[in-house]
C-alpha cells in the first residue's frame, strides 16, 4: 500500500492550494468494481477520524441535510 504524501486542490482560477493532512472522498466507481465510494486519507490518525465524522454530521445538521434524509424514507 502506498502512502499519500499530500493532496493537491486546483481551483477554476488557475490556483492550487496543497494539503499535508486531510481527506478526498471518491463517489466515483473504484477498480475492482465493488462499491462507489473511496477514502483517500493523508496524515490522519484516529482522533483526526472522530474529528472529521463529528464534523461531517455538525455540518449536514446545519445545512438540513439529515432532515431531507428523513423526509425522503417518509
């Protein structure tokens, strides 16, 4: 397995900003074809982990994400 070094995000002005510690979620499909979502993670140990879940449902709950979640399995 390698390691992921940095992760690099280019913007639409042509601009780029590297990341030392963070993480890339892929939806897309992945090669052996099973599943649809994989976890890129640079730098992360398990308390960046609770970190970034804790953050993830802060965030959908502020948005009204988990809300809209609900309505559609009413």
């Amino acid at each position: 397995m390698k390691d992921i070094k940095n992760i690099t995000v280019n913007y639409d002005n042509n601009e780029s900003k590297t990341i030392t510690k963070g993480l890339v979620i892929d939806f897309g499909k992945l090669d052996n074809d099973e599943g649809d979502v994989c976890f890129n993670m640079c730098n992360i140990k398990g308390k960046d982990l609770h970190l970034i879940v804790t953050a993830v449902v802060a965030l959908s709950q502020e948005l009204g994400m988990l809300d809209e979640e609900e309505r559609e399995v009413d």
